[in-house]
C-alpha cells in the first residue's frame, strides 16, 4: 500500500550553512523524509503548524547528511517509533 504525505509549506532556517549545501540539503530532502518515515509508524492526520526544533550540526555539514537529519528530525515529530512486528494472524501457538 503506498502512503502519501501532502506538505503545503516547510520554513528551513538553515542559518550558518553554507548557501550551496543549503540548497543542495532542500533537494534531498524530500527522498530523506520518504526514508526516514519508512522506518517509523505514520498515521495520516492533519497538522497545520509543526515546529520540529532545532538541529545541531557539524561545522560544514554535507548536503546528504544535512537533509538526512533534518528529515529524522521531522519524522520524530510526525510519526512514532516502529515497534517489532506481530505475526499477521495474532495467533499464539500454545505448547500443553
């Protein structure tokens, strides 16, 4: 089943990046997010304003690296941690 996530509007403030790594980190992101969420628990809902707060980063960040934490950053804040999975029919076996 695909899952669609619809954001109208994200603000960076990416003060203190380098203008080039910046823009490159705001093109990665969007396939950061993508993986970041497949590894948590997301359910569909309504947001109108999320403040995901701050970051800290190395000196001279690498745009990869930069959208990748930006993007756990985001799925923290959207989503929850996947937990192990059930068997899909919930059963137990029992042993007499």
């Amino acid at each position: 089943m695909t899952k669609r996530i619809v954001i109208d509007r994200l603000d960076l403030n990416l003060r203190g990046i380098d203008q080039a790594t910046a823009h490159a980190a705001a093109r990665l992101l969007g396939p950061a997010l993508s993986r970041a969420l497949q590894q948590r628990n997301f359910t569909a809902r309504a947001i109108d304003t999320l403040d995901a707060g701050h970051i800290d980063t190395p000196a001279s960040p690498q745009p990869a690296e930069l959208a990748t934490r930006i993007a756990r950053q985001i799925a923290r804040h959207t989503s929850t941690p996947r937990t192990p999975h059930t068997p899909q029919n919930n059963t137990r076996k029992h042993t007499p």
